[in-house]
C-alpha cells in the first residue's frame, strides 16, 4: 500500500513528529508512505521535507501563494498520479480543505487526522469551523483524543467516521542520548529543567518562566531550557529580561536534535493551557525523563500524578515551580518517575502500535471505495494486474 500524507506545516511539532515516525514504520514494511508538503509564501516552513529527505522518506514540496490556489490544487492531484498512492491521507486544517476539493471526484478514497484546533483568534476559529464543516465529507477521520473526537460529533461528523488513534513515537532515537545540548551550553552539572513546544499562548510559556524565576530563588544554581519557536519568541524573550532571569535561561529556537535536548534535562515541563495528545511529553518520557504537566487533554488519561508523573494546575507558577524544586532535590524520585513513564510509553505508545492502528484505518477506507467502485488502483497491482 502506498500513501500520500499532505500537510501545511508551521515547523517540526506534534503532527510533523507524528507522520515522520508513522513514515519510517511503514517504509520499514512493505508499504510506503510519500509526504507531500505546503511551501506557503511568504514562510515555507519547509523543515519536515528536509527532515524527510534527509532521512531518506520521499517527499515533494506543494507550492502555495494563497488561501485558495488553484495551482496547488492541482499539484496535489499531480502527485496522487505520479506517486500512484492508494490512499492520500490530510494533517491539519489547510491540508483537509485542499485534499477534499483535489480529491472529491477521485475514485482513490481520503482520510483525514484532527491533530487539534486552536481557536486563539478569530481567523483560527473561522478555519477550524470550516475544517470541521470539510470533515463531514471525509469518508474516514482520526481524532488524537477524546477531546478532539468530542468536537468532531459536536461538528455534525459521523460518529461511525471517527475512530481515536493515541500518538506514538519511535523510541529508538531515544535510548542512550547524550547530553549534547548541555554540553554545548557548558553547563556541566547544573540542575536543568526544559520545556518544548510551539511558542505560542496555548502552550503556557510564560507560565514556565514565572515559575524559573521562583524556584531560582531558592536554587540559584538551576538552568532552564525552552525549545521551539512560534509568534510569542519576542515577547518572551522581554519577560524573561522582565523577570531578571537573563543568566539562567536559554530560548534554543528550532532544534533538530531532539534526543539530546531531552537526554541534557533533569526534569521536563509542560505547563500547556490547552492541549491534545502532545508529542513532546512522549518524547520525554521514552527519555526517560521526570515530566510535570497541567492536566489538560490528554495528558491526565497516561500521567498518574505521583507514578508516571507529577500533575500541577494551569495558570499556577506558584504550584509549577515548587513542584519543580522537589523533583530537583530528589534524584531518587526523579528516577523512579522516569523509569515508570518510559514503561509506559513502551506499552501504550510506540510508533509500531500507532502505525498498525493507521493501516486498518487505510485498509478500510480502501475496502469501502472498492466496495462501491470507485479506486481501480486499490484493486490492481502496480502493472494493472489483479492483486
């Protein structure tokens, strides 16, 4: 089986991480899975067709100079033909609205997954309610989490449509990751407490940064660390001057080299406001890392306060940052968190579980399209030979 997965991505986050690690699965089989990414202007955000190329995994960029480009249309069904794929599979608003109107007279069947949607803004609600209003013609939909599956049926989606696959993650660039990012810093064995994400309000940056500064109170020693980047960099960047906290923070930007960022940290924080299923705290804890975070999403039904983690309240740096002073003060309590939280995610998240869920999803929009005659292809071999 070969899949085309479309998406206009923001840089390399949650719904990026999850197609590279479902595309090495796969490619790793006898299927493949082709990446067809948006380089919108005036910012391409072109960092997953790197990413994928560099690692090997096909991928073809879609230019796109507008809200409603007809050449990108286009290039989309360009690429469904070229490639031969069996199934084209949408992330993300931008991508489920253009794959519905290339596809919709296509006899090869679209999938669709609802990573999340932000409704910050005006222009953010407008484009999810019109995604949500695009899904009810989608034959088949993934919601990350019973939050995000909730406002699907809210929307007016079929509940027969929506299946809820978790995220998974690749655990092997995780095992043994060195410490580079500390040791580029020069840090050494100061206590060092991260966090990563998009840089946006959603994620509840500033709240970690008014937490930092308490706890250096008592530990002056410690460092902290943010990955990723977003609309909020500049902002944050005058609170962290604001709250005099210049020598102990670094805002690292995009990274590449997520492993050793998580292999470099003492204690790992999500202080998010709002939040689906998030990567990075996987990532962490296949890290192995002691992980805080706001129950919010997901992140409650997999982070059992006090065994595979610590729960602390959104909106509250005062709780945020003794919570961090604990953990900081006990390696024993840091380690048995950490070991728990990795058990965990061998268990219930891995990229191999969450690929085999994504292959029944493909099989079953491809067994319906045959069903009413409408993918040849699905039906024929590569040479036109019955399979």
């Amino acid at each position: 089986m070969r899949i085309l997965q479309v998406i206009s991505s923001g840089g390399m986050y949650g719904a990026e991480a999850v197609i590279l690690n479902m595309s090495r699965m796969l490619n790793e089989g006898p299927h493949r899975s082709v990446l067809g990414v948006f380089s919108n202007l005036p910012n391409p955000n072109i960092q997953l067709h790197e990413r994928a190329v560099g690692e090997g995994i096909e991928s073809h960029l879609i230019p796109c100079s507008g809200q409603v480009d007809r050449a990108a249309i286009a290039r989309i069904r360009e690429l469904v033909a070229q490639t031969e794929v069996d199934v084209v599979h949408a992330h993300g608003y931008k991508a489920d609205i253009y794959v519905y109107i290339a596809m919709r007279s296509s006899k090869i069947p679209f999938v669709s997954t609802c990573h999340n949607w932000l409704d910050n803004d005006r222009k953010a609600t407008l484009y999810g309610y019109l995604d949500r209003w695009i899904l009810r013609r989608y034959g088949r939909i993934v919601a990350v989490s019973e939050g995000v599956r909730q406002r699907l049926l809210k929307a007016g989606v079929g509940a027969k449509k929506i299946s809820t696959i978790r995220n998974g993650i690749d655990l092997r660039p995780f095992d043994g990751a060195h410490s580079g990012v500390r040791d580029e810093l020069g840090w050494g064995a100061a206590p060092l407490v991260g966090m990563a994400g998009r840089l946006s309000f959603e994620k509840g940056v500033d709240v970690f940064l008014h937490a930092a500064a308490r706890v250096l109170a008592q530990l002056p020693d410690a460092k902290f660390l943010v990955a990723g980047d977003g609309p909020e960099r500049a902002a944050l960047e005058n609170l962290i001057d604001q709250l005099g906290i210049r020598g102990s923070v670094r805002m690292l930007g995009r990274r590449n080299d997520m492993p050793f960022f998580y292999g470099s940290l003492d204690v790992l924080v999500s202080s998010s406001r709002t939040e689906g299923l998030p990567i990075g705290i996987l990532e962490g804890m296949a890290s192995r890392l002691p992980l805080i975070a706001t129950p919010v999403g997901e992140i409650p039904t997999f982070i059992q306060d006090g065994c595979t983690g610590v729960l602390a309240p959104k909106e509250n740096p005062e709780v945020l940052a003794d919570a961090i002073t604990d953990l900081l003060r006990d390696p024993a309590k840091r380690a048995q968190l950490g070991s728990s939280a990795r058990q965990l995610v061998e268990e219930q998240f891995s990229a191999a579980r969450m690929t085999e869920d994504y292959l029944r999803i493909y099989q079953d929009a491809l067994a319906a399209s045959v069903g009413d005659g409408r993918n040849a292809r699905a039906s024929l071999g590569p040479r036109g030979k019955t399979k």
